[in-house]
C-alpha cells in the first residue's frame, strides 16, 4: 500500500534513514512546490536515483557533449551522458535534503529490480553531510556560480593544493572549463566542484576568471561552433563584465549570432546583453528587429515587449500627428496589451505611460474601434485616472446601447463607478443601460459569450479587486451568505462583508464560512508574505551577487511590505538592501587587496566601482525619491565613495614613486644599450634611444650633459647616410673616404652595392639560395668575403668573391662548340677534313676535332718555333696533309689516324705559304728558295719563285680557304668583326666578345669572355653541320667555335 505526505515534520534524511532500515522496496517519488521531482529505487535499504517520467535525455547529452567539448569529439553527448544526469540528480538530491518543503510518495513494489548502481542510504548521507561541510567551511564558495571558469595558478610552491584537492579536479581545470561543466565530467554534484574551487582558491593555487575574460571566452566558443557554451559564458559577462557598452570587436562579432545565443538566457540577463550590444552598435534598425525576435522568444517578458513597441518605432509623421502623409499606422493594440499585462502583474504605473500614448494616437473617442476604446476607458479607469477614462467607456457605452448590447456595458460603467463613486453621467448610463438589459442585477451571461472583451473585462475585475455582482433591494439570508461566498478569492473583503451582513447571525453555515475565510486569509497572507519574502530574496542576491545597477532598479521597484492580519512574524527592513547594495561595492572595491601601482585588476575593479557608483547617483536624480530618501541613500554610498577616493589617492602617489625609480632604471639601461649601439655603428639606433631617455628625463639636466655625446653621435649618422647614398651611386670609395673621417673601424659599417650579369637573366646564388630578380640588391662591409654564384643555360657557370662593397658587372662566357686549349697560343686556322677540324698550336700539338668538339687523336712534334700555318692537304696523297713550322722543318700528317713522316729539315725557315695548288704545295723559304711536294716527304725545288702565289702575304699562315679572318697584327685597335656578308658581327668590348648573330640587339647578343689577347677571329661559310656559318675565336683560352642558338 502506497503512503504519502510532507517531510517537514520529520525531515528527508529521517525518511531515508526510515525506508532503508525497513528494508522496503519500492519506488520513492519526491516533489517540491515548484513542480520539481526525483525519483529514488530502493531495494533492501539500497538506493538508486532513476530519471522522472516524462524527463528529456536531450538535456544530458547536450550537457555532456558542452562539457567534453574542448576533446572535440561529436559522440562526448551520448558516451557521456550518463555521468552527467547522475551528477546532476545528486545535487538535486542534496537540494532537497537542504530544505523542508518536499512531499514524497511511496509505492512499495515487491518484485522491484534492483538497482545496477545502488548506493547504501547511509553513505549517501555521510557523503552529503561532508560535501555540505566543506561548502561551509569554504566561505569564498558564496562568490562562485556553476557558470565561474576557474584556472590554475603559480601560487603554490609547496603542493599544498594537490594534497587537499581531488586530483582529477585540478586536472579538470583548464582555464576554458564552467564549474557546473567540471562536476558534470566528473560525476559529482555541484557544490562538491564549488568547494574545491574555493579551497583552491583560497590556497592560492587556483583562480577564477573575472569580467571581461568571459567575453573573450564567449567569443573563442563561437568560434569553435559551441553556441551553447557560448551563451552561458556571455550570460555571465552580461552580469559581471565592465559596465557599459560592448566592445565594438565583439559586437559586430556577435550581432550575428546573437538570437541564437540569448534564447537560452534568463530574461533578464537577454535584456541586459541586448542593451550593452545596442549602445555599442547604435543602430536603431537592428535593435527593433532583434527586441521583436526576444518577444517571438519569451512572450511573457513584459520589459521586452516593451521594446518592441516602444513609440520610437513609430513614425515621425504619426508622433506628431500628421495627418496628411502617415507612413504607418501606430501600434496602439500592442501598447493596450502591454498596459493589461502590467496592471494584471500589480504594476499600474508602467502601464499608464502606455495608456497615455495611446490616447493620444487614438484621435477622438469616435475615431477607433468600440473595444479599443472601451479597452483604453477600463485602463485608465484602473488606474485611477477616471477623468480621463469617462469620455471613453461612456462613448463606448453609448454604442453599445445603440446596438442593443445594453448588457455588455454594465460592466465597464460599474468599474468606472468602483473608481469614482461621483459620476454622475456614469450613474445616470448605469441605470439607463440596466433598464435597457431589463435586468435587476448583473447578468454577467451577455459579456461571456464570445465576445471580444472577455479577457479585457476579466482582467478588470480581477485588478480592481470588487465584484461585479450587487444585488439591489431586499435579499433573504441564503442570497446573502452566497454573496459572501463569492467573495471568498478576497477574504478579507469577505469577512468584513460577513460581519456587516451576519453581525448577529451565529448559525452554524455562518460560523463555519468564518472559519473557512479565517483559513482563506491565513494562507493569503502566508503567501502576501512568501511571495514578497521571495522578492525580497531575489533584490537582496542581486545586490550582494548581481548587478549593482539592477539592484538599484529592484530595490526601488521593490513594493513595500504587505499588510496582513493573521501573520504576526515581521519583514525583514528594506534598508538592509541599500546596506547590502553598499557592501557589496565595498568588497568589490578590496578584493584585489591594499592598493597597489599599476595593478591591472584593481584599476578595472575600481573603474567599475567607479561607474557604478556615478550610474546609482544618476538613477536616484531621476528616481522621484523625495529629497530625505536621496540624502539616506547618499549618507549610505559615501562610505565607498570616500574608500574609492582614499584608494585613487594612494596607487596616485605609488604610481608617481613607482615611475621615477622605473625612469631611473631604464635611463641607465638605455645608455648601456644606446652606447653598445654606437660601438657597434648602430648610430641611428643609438640616438632613438637617448632620445627616449631625454623623453623620460623630467628634470632635463640630462640633455646639457649629453650634448657633446650626441653631436657627434649625429655627425657620424650624418656621414653614414652620406656614405650609403654615394654607395647607391657608385661611388663607393668616396663613400669609405668619407665615413673613414669620422670613424675607426670601417668593417663596422655595410654599404650598399649592386650585382649585374650578362646575360641578363642569369640566376644569382648566395650559398645555394637564389638572390631574386635583377639587378641584385646586397649590403656587405669592408673585408667581409660574399660569395656569389652565377649561371645561366648555355653559359660557363661563374663564382665571383666580393671583399669590399663595390658595384660588379658579371659577364658569363658562353659555351662553345669546339673548345681546344694548350699552353701555346693557336695562330693556324682549322682545317676541315670532312666533318671533323685539325687544328694546331705553336707548341707543336696537332689534334683532330669531330663535329661536337671531341678530341678523336692527338700529336706532338718536336719543334721549337711550333706550327702556326694550317695544314695542307697534297694534291697526289688524298687524306695526306703537309705540315710546316716556323723553324723550316715538314712533315706529312695522315689526317685520319694523326700518323706524321718525317721531319725534314728545310734549312730555311719559310716566309709564305703553305699555297695549295693543283700541281702542288708551294713554300717560300727565307733564304729565297721556293719548294714544292706533291705526294711525298722530299720536295722539288720551283723554279717561278717570284710568283704572286708565293710572295701574297695572304698566305704568310698557308692561306684562308673560306674563312673570313681577322688578326690582331693586321689591326691590334680592331673591335668589330663582321662577317663576309654582313649579318654576324662581332664586337669586342669590356673584356669580352659580344656576338650579334644576324644583327640581335645588344641584350640579346652572346657573350663570350676574352682571355689574355685575342689572336685571330674568323668567320666560316655556311656548310652543311654549321647552316649559318660559324665563329672561330683564338685567344688566351685557346681555340673556340659558336654557332648560333
């Protein structure tokens, strides 16, 4: 058999206790006045906590998945939920073991399964008797809210902490982390995460995050996409943030998201967010958009409605009653409705304004719809404004007697008349109205049968607290003792009417229905007083906890204390409040200890004070205090004021000491460092750091003692940034020159220099990194060894070393074709043996190039002089050619395998020739003889020595054959060598031979480096391996050939 009751007469923990030592078994179900229930298994004394009927599991997984949501895993809701809802019961459990009001129902069951988690009854309580302790001991746990985001400190060196702390609770700590997400990773209810932290806190190891941190908090969650987490973390800067305006960063942060974010707000935390982000953001637009989605959201707020249908949203046209051109037409049903939600919430005064609006939009009584008016008339009425309220229920009245709805206006007529007794024209329509309905007394049918004014009227019967109903004449007892009954929703006015009805009359239902009303009014003013007692407690946590401010508007607003009869126990004094108020601001003032320079904390906690204080004395100007409240409420905020003034003073004249040893200090380190700058040549430097110490120097005896050092600390930067702009022109030696005037060490200081290349698109290394586009921007100093690499396809790559800043031209050599080099320089010019070259030098080489410049053989002869006249070929030995150098000695050279025959000597040396000839190889020797070989080693001697062939000195080196030549001991001062036919060139200039083939451009010309003196350049005629022609150079490097690219 089930049983139930209330626990306060023996308490929850008795029950437990009694249940468990039982050994029952069944199903607990306990419930609080707010609807609020839990749910406790029991089998054999053991418990465990079980979900309510009907509860939203939603909840948990949305809790667990915002508390593990730094892992970033999107399953945390759903692994984790379970630990959550049982941390979250079990402080529900404890709340209700703190308090009295709690009903419990028990259902014994028999075949109850047992729980999978039971807890022992005893433990349960012996846990919650220690938690409950600790949350005593620690009183900092007052200052602490699930929604505090604590973090560790250095503070701690000794370990305290991490012996008196839970491990797993200092691990939980990041910084980022609510106390309720904190108990909810760990299982534990929430005031066992509140304690520790207030343990920590007071250790010193851990601390909690204060007023604007919570923005920033609120904007990294956004960020990650945790809205909900979002929103708990903005609720929080709403109410604990610099008063003011939001930051113009994060409002335009969050103007976008913001619906999202305060939906899960308390109203009044929404409003308040909502006014920081207007006034940062001052766009009238977005505000009346934004109020209107807060209405959509909470429907009931009547400080929100009021928003959005505040008349600075109606048009100017409508406000001044133009007539001519409305924009719009007012919202004067929204501002009828929000007057009738106030004066139903006892609040008349905030709905006059509303009322007063209206009327003054809604034109002549005739002009508006019959319920409007008779709406706005009841409203005035209401609050007893009933001069202005007669002309619109009597217009009202009116026509509803002209449309034979008598009975409707009775009603309206009999509030105007419960408010001023005295109308006449209300009496007077009164009666005309009844005699119209045919009625002797108030039938209220008419007015509740679907018509508009229903709720209207309702609303104002109930604000105006009398009945509707009188009874005129004579009534017989048991009509009397029902009206009396009627009145039972007022007992008081009941009672007074069954005494004056029954002053005599001590019957049994008389007796009784007093008793009943007795009962009615006790528990009236038991709730009068609960009711105001919780209000009271609401203002006074706002004032100790909240928002100053606010507090301000609460205490204020705060109604004073109802009038009871049957309740004797008193009401807590209103002063109290204010004394709270005060305090609060006090400690808010100390908490960051003695006043102390520079201390960031301090200063925003004395700002706020500060702003806070200045906020209180404007709302109390414009509070309508009398002038004895104001100076109460003045006597009692002087005591911050004075500690706020006292603190100033003092971090003043700390802040002032605190900044001349600071100035001190830096002077003396900025000279060190200024004077290392200048050692070093970092003069400009140097002199931006005397600058700052004259800057800091308020006595100004620093600047005559260092003039001397700083002119010439500028005479040297001067010189410095001479020399740099006359390295920028080239001029890099006059630079040095000049900065070594007024210096010692010129390796101190880089200059400016340039690199360019030829061709102009090379790419510039500087250990393996490319240096960028041309030309080339670098800054060395005197003997400091820049290497740079340079390389460009088709060119020889080149290294370059740099040991004193100067501008470098880079000239690469292009790769030639055929490529022969040997210690003698090449005077012969090559002979073609079919696509190969024989080539010769005045050591004595011989060697045989093939078409790709490879060397196929190679020999050395044995002569003095060497060979600078080309081979010849003999006209009678095909493959055979003659070979003759300069001392008078021959040979026959196979030109195949390099073979030789010989050597014969002369006796002579020659003077012309080689000559070819059909017949035969002619020479002419220096002792006049003229000889000839036809096909082998021994020659003939020739007789026409006088010949032309001979004597030429076209063939001082054997003759040309084809090759369009140019020696430099024919014209040494030569620097352009154009081909036969004019469309290669050659110009030599800067050290090298720059190669126009078919007339190119400077840019585009080849380059090819000149090594020691050139000997000869020859331009050879189209063939088939070399189509457009081809550059034979010999110089210093040996024998070279290009063809064009």
């Amino acid at each position: 058999m089930s049983f139930h009751g209330d626990v306060k007469g023996i308490g929850l923990a008795e029950l437990l206790q009694g249940l468990a030592g039982g050994c029952r078994t069944g199903r607990l179900t306990l419930t609080v006045h707010k609807g609020q229930s839990l749910v406790f298994s029991l089998l054999q004394g053991r418990v465990q906590l079980l979900a309510p009927e009907g509860e939203d599991s939603e909840r948990w997984r949305n809790a667990a998945q915002d508390a593990w949501a730094d892992e970033g895993d999107s399953q945390a809701g759903g692994l984790h939920m379970e630990t959550v809802a049982f941390g979250r019961r079990l402080e529900q459990c404890y709340t209700l073991l703190d308090g009295s009001e709690v009903r419990f129902c028990f259902e014994p069951s028999e075949d109850m399964d047992g729980p999978e988690h039971p807890h022992d009854v005893e433990h349960l309580l012996l846990e919650y008797a220690r938690v409950q302790d600790e949350c005593e001991q620690e009183s900092a746990c007052d200052g602490l809210s699930p929604d505090t985001v604590g973090c560790t400190l250095e503070a701690d060196p000794e370990g305290q902490a991490a012996r008196e702390l839970p491990a797993e609770f200092l691990a939980a700590v990041t910084g980022q982390r609510t106390l309720q997400e904190i108990a909810d990773r760990l299982g534990w209810p929430l005031r066992r995460a509140l304690s520790c932290m207030a343990r920590g806190v007071r250790l010193g190891a851990l601390g909690i995050r204060r007023g604007d941190e919570y923005l920033d908090l609120a904007q990294a969650c956004l960020n990650a996409g945790q809205t909900s987490r979002a929103s708990r973390r903005l609720q929080t800067w709403a109410c604990e943030g610099t008063p003011g305006p939001m930051p113009a960063v994060a409002a335009q942060r969050l103007a976008g998201s913001l619906l999202s974010l305060v939906r899960p707000m308390p109203a009044s935390a929404r409003r308040t967010l909502l006014r920081r982000l207007h006034a940062t953001l001052a766009d009238p637009t977005l505000a009346d958009q934004q109020w209107s989605a807060i209405v959509e959201i909470d429907q009931l707020d009547p400080i929100a409605l009021l928003h959005s249908v505040h008349p600075r949203r109606v048009p100017t046209q409508v406000l001044e009653r133009d007539e001519i051109c409305p924009e719009s037409p007012p919202p004067i049903e929204d501002w009828l409705t929000l007057a009738r939600n106030f004066q139903s919430r006892g609040t008349p005064h905030r709905a006059l304004p509303l009322l007063n609006l209206a009327a003054r939009h809604m034109g002549s009584a005739s002009d508006s719809p019959l319920e409007i008016r008779l709406e706005l008339g009841i409203g005035l009425a209401i609050a007893d404004r009933t001069e202005e309220a007669t002309p619109w229920i009597l217009g009202a009245t009116r026509q509803l007697l002209e449309e034979d709805r008598a009975g409707e206006a009775i009603a309206p007529l009999r509030i105007l008349l419960e408010h001023d007794g005295r109308n006449r024209e209300a009496r007077q329509a009164l009666a005309e109205a009844r005699r119209a309905a045919g009625i002797r007394s108030l039938d209220l049918h008419p007015l509740l049968t679907g018509r508009p004014l229903v709720a209207l009227l309702a609303m104002a019967l109930l604000v105006a607290g009398t009945a509707l109903v009188q009874v005129r004449g004579k009534r017989d007892r048991a009509e009397r003792l029902q009206q009396v009954q009627s009145l039972s929703a007022s007992p008081t006015q009941a009672l007074a009417q069954l005494a004056g009805d029954f002053a005599e009359d001590d019957g049994a239902d008389v007796q009784e229905l007093r008793e009943q009303l007795r009962e009615e009014e006790l528990r009236h003013d038991t709730q009068l007083r609960a009711d105001w007692l919780e209000a009271y407690g609401g203002v006074q946590h706002q004032a100790t906890l909240g928002d100053p401010i606010l507090a301000l508007e609460q205490i204020l607003q705060l109604p004073s204390p109802p009038k009871v009869r049957r309740v004797s126990r008193g009401f807590p004094d209103v002063g109290d409040l204010r004394q709270a108020l005060v305090q609060r601001l006090v400690a808010n003032l100390k908490r960051g200890g003695e006043p102390e320079a520079d201390h960031a904390q301090q200063i925003e906690d004395e700002e706020g004070v500060e702003a806070h204080l200045a906020a209180i004395a404007s709302k109390l100007e414009s509070s309508g205090l009398s002038t004895l409240e104001r100076q109460v409420w003045v006597s009692a905020l002087a005591e911050a004021e004075e500690l706020l003034e006292t603190r100033q003073e003092t971090r003043a004249i700390l802040t002032l000491e605190k900044r001349r040893v600071e100035n001190l200090t830096r002077q003396e380190t900025w000279m060190r460092q200024a004077e290392a700058l200048a050692t070093k040549g970092s003069f400009h430097r140097a002199l931006e750091l005397y600058g700052d110490i004259l800057r800091i120097d308020s006595s100004g005896d620093l600047e005559l003692a260092l003039a001397e050092r700083l002119d010439k600390l500028t005479l040297q930067r001067d010189r410095l940034d001479e020399a740099r702009e006359l390295a920028q022109q080239g001029q890099h030696g006059l630079g040095l020159e000049r900065l070594g005037e007024v210096v010692e060490d010129l390796r101190l200081f880089e200059l400016p220099w340039t690199v360019q290349t030829l061709p102009a698109d090379a790419a510039i290394m500087r250990g393996g990194e490319p240096l960028g586009a041309h030309p080339v921007h670098l800054e060395s100093a005197l003997d400091e060894v820049i290497h740079l690499e340079i390389s460009h396809p088709g060119y020889e790559s080149r290294e370059i070393q740099v040991q004193r800043p100067s501008d470098q031209l880079v000239v690469l050599s292009r790769v030639p074709l055929h490529a022969w080099q040997r210690e003698a320089r090449v005077d012969a010019l090559p002979v073609e043996v079919n696509a190969n070259r024989v080539v010769t030098d005045r050591d004595g080489h011989i060697a045989c190039l093939d078409a790709h410049g490879k060397v196929l053989w190679e020999q050395s002869l044995e002569t003095l002089s060497g060979i600078a006249r080309a081979p010849v070929f003999l006209p009678r030995r095909p493959g055979h050619m003659l070979l003759v150098s300069e001392g008078g000695r021959v040979w026959i050279l196979n030109a195949e395998d390099g073979t030789t025959e010989g050597p014969l000597d002369l006796g002579s040396a020659p003077v012309s020739g080689p000559a070819p000839s059909p017949d035969c190889i002619s020479v002419r020797l220096a002792d006049g003889r003229g000889l000839g070989w036809t096909h082998e080693l021994a020659p003939k001697v020739l007789t026409n020595v006088d010949d032309e062939d001979l004597n030429h000195d076209s063939q001082r080196f054997g003759g040309e054959r084809g090759l369009h030549v140019y020696r430099r001991r024919e014209a040494p001062e030569r620097t352009q060598f154009p081909d036969a036919e004019g469309k290669h060139s050659v110009v030599l200039k800067a050290g090298a031979y720059f190669v126009h083939w078919h007339g190119s451009a400077e840019e585009a010309a080849d380059t090819v480096l000149l090594t020691g003196s050139w000997e000869y350049v020859a331009w050879e005629q189209s063939s088939v391996d070399a189509p457009e022609g081809r550059l034979w150079i010999s110089d210093g490097a040996g024998l070279r050939s290009f063809v064009p690219r």
